[in-house]
C-alpha cells in the first residue's frame, strides 16, 4: 500500500481535530466543565486519546477554542444569513443578537466558558478566537462613526458583560432588557436583527452541532498545522 500523500494527511488531521472541538462543546454543554474529561471528549470524537494533546495542551485550552468556533460560526451565520445586507446597523443587531442567543439558549456552555476565562490560564488567544474579533472588528467598522479599533473593545466588553449577566445562576437577568440596553447605545431599532422571541442562530440546546464544525467548507489549509509530526495512530493494544 502506497503512503497517504501529504493532502490526505492534513485533511485527516484537520477532521480529527474538527470532531474534538464539536465534541468539547457538545460535551460541557451537557454535563459542565468539571464533569467533563479529556478521555470523554476523546471517545465521543472516535479519536485516540493521545491526539488531544497533540492538539491542544489541555482541557482549558480545547474548551475554549470550541466555545470560540461555536460562537465564530453562529456570528458567521447571522451576518450572512438572508437576507444579506451590508447596512451596519442590521450588521451590529445580528451581531449583537447571535452572542446574547447563545448565553440564552446555551446558558451552561457559556457559563462554563465565561467561568474559564476568570482562572489562572485567563483568556486563551487562538484561531478561533481571532475569527470571532475579527467579524465583531468589521462589524464595527460597517456601523461607522468611529475608530474601529477603539471600538471593537468595547463592544465586545459590553457582549461579555450581557452574557455574565444572562448566566449568573439564580439571578441571571433576562434577554430583553440587555437586548434594549445595547441597541440603544448603537442607535439600533428593535425590529432589527434576530428578535427575542425568535430563535438564534446557534440553535436550542438539543440541536445538531455539525454544521458549527463541517469539514467542508473551508480549505485544508485554512487550519493550522499544530507542527510537522505524523498523526499518531490510535493504540490497537486497548
């Protein structure tokens, strides 16, 4: 048998890890962070157990990047849905509707990931997370009327604030009122975006992930390589 050429080898590599990140997500969604092993997440992605930290260099880090491209994906899907628009402001509510649906319909991912962020590894930068500021960045600049990149912060400090609050358990606040509180700071009508009573783009808790994490719709080489070292091959010996 000839040897898997390069191409084919990336692009298994990139669906492993695609499978790891859905089945993160998938996984605190249901049971919580603390109850959540990376032994779990290995078994329900199929993968081998040592292909998670060839990925990723721990539980915290893999969680964060699939909260990341949960929440990259559905901002993704909101500002190109139909019917497509280029109007800022339009641009902004979805924007703005896509993060505050996930707090509401996702409320213990989002709990989980907001908790994450508050521990000692803090806020971990990667691919997923520079996808997601760069759509909030060109939705600021699409709104206008200001440095974007004096603005970008502070819109996505006022979306982690909305989601700490919508997640707090037992007091957490409802939708609407911080849906209100930023739409009226951006200028934005109440009929824009993705109303309250409707549901979000990222889907109630018992939907099907997949789509967030398709290995078909971007390039092999879209995703990064974690380095040059052959997938190891799971151990036949268990």
């Amino acid at each position: 048998m000839s040897p898997r050429s390069a191409q084919v080898n990336e692009e298994l590599r990139r669906r492993s890890r695609e499978r790891l990140l859905q089945a993160a997500v998938e996984l605190v969604n249901e049971r919580g962070y603390d109850a959540t092993t990376l032994g779990d997440i290995a078994d329900r992605a199929g993968s081998a157990r040592g292909l998670v930290s060839y990925y990723f260099p721990g539980k915290r880090q893999l969680v964060q990047s699939a909260v990341h491209r949960l929440m990259h994906r559905t901002l993704e899907e909101a500002l190109e849905g139909e019917p497509r628009t280029d109007d800022g402001r339009e641009r902004m509510a979805r924007a703005i509707d896509a993060v505050l649906g996930l707090a509401r319909d996702r409320t213990v991912l989002m709990r989980q990931h907001m908790a994450g962020m508050l521990q000692a590894e803090g806020f971990v930068r990667c691919v997923e997370q520079q996808r997601l500021a760069e759509l909030l960045r060109d939705t600021v600049a699409r709104l206008g009327g200001g440095d974007p990149d004096a603005e970008y912060p502070m819109l996505r400090a006022q979306l982690m604030g909305a989601v700490y609050a919508m997640v707090l358990p037992n007091v957490g606040m409802p939708m609407g009122p911080l849906r209100a509180e930023l739409f009226r700071r951006y200028g934005l009508d109440r009929e824009m975006g993705i109303p309250p009573d409707t549901e979000a783009p990222g889907g109630r808790c018992d939907e099907d992930l997949s789509r967030f994490f398709s290995t078909d719709t971007r390039p092999a080489d879209e995703e990064p390589r974690p380095d040059s070292r052959p997938e190891p091959a799971p151990d036949q010996s268990k």
